[in-house]
C-alpha cells in the first residue's frame, strides 16, 4: 500500500508539472513562442578570434503571407571589427535585396533585445526549394551555418 501511494504521488507531481512549459511559465505570448522557435544565434569568429554574433528570424515562418515568392530574414548583428564587408549568404547565393534597418523597425517586437551598437537587416534571397543553409561573412571572419527547412512551415 505505502507502495502504491508513493508511485502515485509521483506520477501526480510528474502529470501536474508536464502541463506547463517554459513559455507560458514565463508569460511569452503565442507570436514571441513562435519567433523564438524560428530564431537562431551564432558567433562570428575565426579560427583563433571571436569578432561578434549574428541572431536571425526566418520570416517565413513567421509571416508566410508576405514573403511567399522570396526567402527572407531578420537579422540583428553585431561586430567588432568593421563591418562594411558583410556578406550575407543563403545556399552560397547572395541576397537579392539587402535592407538596412533602425534599431526600432517593423520586426522589433519579434526580438526584446535591441542596442546602439547591433545593426539590423531585413535580407531576401530568391525562393529555394528545402534545405536552407545561411551563412554569414565578414573578411576573414564567419559565422556557424545555420540550417533552416522552408518545408516545415
């Protein structure tokens, strides 16, 4: 019997926290779940130095309506060395259209984390079928490649 109880104990303490996950403890709502599930993050480095660090949001996934024709990002980046030689890749293509954006932009609310001293880019390459690897270069410098699946929208 004592058994019995302790095992059930357990299985309510398990069931009562399964319910309950990190965003609606935290209070995040539905869209900043969804921009955070199609965000991804790397340095900027080379083999010896790390020179800064890269966040981009697949705006398709976010909002498919807008960009049905293009593949497009949000990209926030920050660097140490100059950044004027930015290379933006997708596939080891380069980018139809490269935006400059304020740090206050029509995609700020995806993202809290704003600074002076990040720039931020809206970057649309042409549309590609599946596998989408995103790469970023600064001169000697590069980002991780970062892999997307346009077909799991």
């Amino acid at each position: 019997m004592k058994t019995f109880l302790i095992t059930l104990l357990f299985i309510l303490l398990f069931d009562a926290c399964s319910t309950k996950n990190a965003f609606s403890t935290l209070g995040i709502t539905q869209e900043q779940q969804i921009s955070e599930e199609n965000r991804q993050s790397s340095k900027i480095k080379n083999e010896e130095t790390i020179d800064g660090l890269v966040s981009l949001f697949y705006l398709n996934a976010l909002e498919p309506e807008s960009v049905q024709k293009s593949d497009s990002f949000y990209i926030y980046l920050y660097t140490k060395s100059d950044n004027s030689n930015v290379k933006f890749l997708l596939n080891d293509k380069e980018p139809i259209k490269i935006e400059e954006l304020k740090e206050e932009n029509r995609f700020s609310h995806l993202n809290k984390f704003q600074a002076d001293w990040s720039k931020y880019y809206h970057v649309t390459f042409e549309k590609e079928d599946e596998n989408l690897s995103f790469q970023i270069k600064n001169g000697e410098f590069s980002s991780d490649i970062l892999l997307f699946n346009a077909n799991e929208l």
